[in-house]
C-alpha cells in the first residue's frame, strides 16, 4: 500500500469517528435581567426536572451586578434532592463568582448522567451578600419552592415561598452530544477500502 493511500484512509478514519461537542440542552431564563438583589442565605437552590437524559457537564448562570465585586469562591453542586431531604451529591464545582457577574458564565464538571423525569437540585453554596441569579421577571419557572440555609451546612432545609424566587437563570450543558457523520463519508470510506484491498491483492509477493 503506497503513502498516498494510507494517508486517505486514515484521513477516512479520523474524520469518520464521532466527535463529541460542549452543547445547550436545557435554560432557564439565559437571556433574562438579574434582579437588582443580593441573596440573603448561605446557600439556595432549586429543583430541576430534565425533560430528556442527558449527561451533563456544565451549568452557567448570570449573578446581578448590585453591591461590591469582590471576589468569592461559590460551589455549585447537582443532588438527588437537597440534603435535608436525604440527598446525595452528584457532582460540584467552584467558581468566582465575579466571573458571572453581569454575564453568562459557570464551571464544569467531570459528566452527571441525568434521567428524564427524574427531580434534581442544583445548589449554591458560600452566595450570602453577592447580587442574585434571579431573572427579573423571570419567564420560565423551576418546580416547587426554592431552598436555602442559613448556616452554610449545604441542607437547604428551609423553602422559599416567594414565587419570584422560583425564576434562576441557568443554562444546562452536556458533552455526551454527538455530532452525527453525514452518510457520504461512509459510502467514501467504503470505496477506499476497497480499493485498498484491491491493490494489496495486486502486490506481489514479498521474497
């Protein structure tokens, strides 16, 4: 097999294997106004329900600009429920929060297999005094009340009836998206091979 040859088919191989792309599946309000607040707990959350599975890999969130800028570590983590409630932990990153302050922005986190139907939380810790990640207004609600404490235990043990509260602005994002490979490149690598086989049957043998 000449160099010409190996060169395409391992072009064929490397173009025809799937790739996988940080990718929206899920938002709450992205495109929404922070409200001019500050959180006034530890820690607050909300209840999430996918409406598809996915794996997912991110959140960001959008924090009002309203008070100081100073910089602070918050934890962002996914539950099974909160843990008052007898929740697990899922997953968790920290951030700054300044970094999301005024603009869309959040960590990632190794892949957290969410179910369709299945309820979550999505908790955020150490945020007492910096500017609210709640729409104002908001358009699209999570379920149920959101939680929070004020002891900074991560147990989300007390609701927060307020309806406006219910409005955070997340954005949602997997890495497990595949990017399908049009149909062509299979028909284009078929041929390749092929030939490949063809010319090796063609070779003569080696003394």
């Amino acid at each position: 097999m000449n160099k010409f040859t190996h060169t395409f088919i391992l072009l064929f191989i490397t173009t025809a294997t799937s790739a996988n792309a940080s990718t929206v599946v899920d938002a709450f309000n992205d495109t929404a106004t922070p409200a001019q607040s500050f959180f006034s707990a530890e820690d607050w959350g909300w209840f999430y329900i996918p409406s598809m599975s996915y794996s997912l890999n991110g959140i960001k969130t959008e924090f009002s600009t309203f008070g100081f800028g100073t910089p602070k570590t918050v934890t962002l983590e996914v539950l099974t429920a909160p843990r008052s409630d007898g929740g697990t932990l899922l997953g968790s990153a920290s951030f700054d929060w300044t970094t999301a302050r005024g603009t869309l922005n959040g960590p990632t986190f190794p892949d957290i297999p969410l179910t369709a139907g299945d309820t979550y939380f999505i908790g955020f810790r150490n945020v007492f005094g910096i500017g609210v990640n709640i729409a104002d207004p908001g358009t699209r609600a999570m379920p149920g009340v959101s939680r929070l404490d004020i002891d900074g235990s991560g147990s989300y043990n007390l609701e927060q009836t307020d309806p406006r509260n219910s409005y955070p602005i997340l954005q949602f994002t997997s890495g497990s998206t595949t990017i399908p490979i049009p149909s062509t490149f299979w028909l284009f690598g078929t041929a390749i091979t092929g030939l490949w086989v063809s010319m090796r049957r063609k070779d003569p043998p080696k003394p």
